[in-house]
C-alpha cells in the first residue's frame, strides 16, 4: 500500500490538533480572591498582623495594609 504525500502530511496536522485540543501538561488553577475594607479596624493601618487578626476575628483569613491612604483590607478566596 502507497500512502500518498497529501496522507502524510495530513498525519502530523492532525496529531498537533489532538495534542492541542486535550492539554497535555500541567494545568494551573488559581482561586480569585476577594477583598473588602475592615468594618473594626480604626486608624491608619501600620501592621499587617494587627490588620489580619482583626480580619480573622471578622471572619476573613488574612488581612493586609493598602494603598496611599493605608487602609486595612480584609481577604478571602471567592
């Protein structure tokens, strides 16, 4: 059987498509993380531990310090 060249050339199209189209590899997920400013936390925000225990005492994992006007920013995964 004589395969012809327009078969040949046909093949290695076709296995870089599969190869494509299934995602062989890792694959990475990351989590969206949503913020919200701190409802307890007063003052201009100067530790990042203090920021997180007030975070975590409103329910929030982890808590850091922000922006221009340091304000303490509570997280959580979305």
């Amino acid at each position: 059987m004589k395969l012809s060249p327009r078969l040949i050339s046909t093949i290695p199209v076709l296995f870089m498509l599969l190869v494509a189209t299934t995602g062989i590899g890792p694959v990475t997920v990351e989590a969206r993380t949503c913020e919200t400013s701190s409802q307890l936390f007063n003052g201009p925000c100067l530790s990042t531990t203090n920021c997180a225990n007030v975070c975590h005492n409103e329910g929030f994992p982890d808590g850091d310090c922000r922006g221009f006007r340091r304000r303490c920013l509570c997280s959580r995964p979305c």
